[in-house]
C-alpha cells in the first residue's frame, strides 16, 4: 500500500490557519481578561474612593464634636466622679428657656458673622496645633467652600499658613509669621507686649 504525502503548500495551507486561529484565540481571551480586571479595577477603586470620602466625612464631623465638647470635665478617679454626682445632685434645677427651632443643621455650628480680621484669626486658632483641610476649616466654622478657599489662598499669599500639596485635598499648618499674627511664640507661649515706662 503507498501513502501518498501531499504536497507541502497543501500541508502549510491547512496547518497554518489552524494555529492562526488558535493564536487568534488565544490574543482575544487575553484582552478580554486584561478588560475585564481593568474594569474591576476601576469598581474597586470607585468604591474605595467612596468610603474614603465617607471616613474624611466622619473624621470632620468628629473633630467637630471634640472642639464643641473640649470644656467638659474629665473625671479623673472614681472619688473624683462621686464628688461630681454630689455637686449635681446638691445644685438646685435651673429652669432652662427653650431654644428656637434650628432648621438646618449647619447653623447648628455656624459662628456668628464675623469680619475677616476674625476669620483669620479663627482659623489660625483652629490650625495652630495641627493641621486641617479647608474641609475640617469649612465644618467647623460653618462657612461656605468658596469663602474658606478664598480665606485660605489669602493666608497662603500672606505667608501665614504653608499648604502642604502633597496630600489630596491640601492640608494647611501655620507658619512662624502666622503664629505671631495670633500672638503666640514659637514655643506655643503667648508673647506679651513690653511694657512701657
């Protein structure tokens, strides 16, 4: 019995699309799965985006609360405690007027309209111990976002506070000049004046 080769043309003429389209294949499944992490990716990265713009969100809000909450006393030992229950207990019940309705509750913590001077000084007051974003700054004066980025821009310039641009958003930390705008040394000790003979 003779077998009989085909020629090498009719063998490279079927063996050849055979690998193409294995090859073919083989690039499609590949994008397809680049595609598809690309895409994860970009879920994951919104999502984690989301919940850091939640945590910033709490961070404020908490900051917030500690600044309305830092003349509360502390209670140092449970004698100490007993002693505080006494004292309440021993004070006479003050009638309290009842508030107005608050209708929004960022006027809750909105200070009373102040001039620039002031605002300046506030916020120098708030980033003296550490630093803040105009975000922390905004919910805790109860400014707009506009007028806090004005405010900010404009200690930049003045070289009261330096911007730290490394950190999205910036954060914003006083400068020596700024300390002594606020009247308070570079050793956190309040500078008096000289006094005058």
């Amino acid at each position: 019995m003779i077998v009989e080769i085909p020629d090498p043309e009719v063998i490279l003429a079927v063996v050849l699309p055979v690998f193409v389209g294995l090859f073919s294949l083989f690039v499609y499944l590949r994008i397809r799965q680049i595609s598809a992490f690309n895409s994860q990716n970009k879920v994951d990265s919104d999502r984690l985006e989301f919940y850091e713009r939640q945590l910033i969100d709490m961070k404020i809000r908490l900051d917030a609360i500690d600044l309305e909450n830092l003349s509360v006393p502390t209670v140092e030992s449970s004698k100490d405690f007993v002693r505080f229950e006494e004292k309440i207990r021993d004070k006479e019940e003050v009638p309290v007027a009842p508030q107005r309705p608050i209708s929004h509750p960022a006027q809750a913590r909105r200070t009373p309209n102040m001039g620039f001077d002031n605002v300046v000084e506030a916020v120098l007051g708030l980033i003296t111990d550490k630093s803040m974003t105009s975000r922390d700054i905004q919910v805790t004066l109860g400014r707009s976002r506009e007028h806090v980025s004005r405010t900010m821009k404009k200690l930049f310039e003045d070289g009261l506070v330096e911007r730290n641009t490394t950190t999205k958003p910036f954060s914003y930390s006083i400068t020596e000049k700024g300390r002594q705008r606020i009247g308070i040394g570079g050793s956190g000790t309040v500078q008096m004046a000289p006094e005058v003979v």
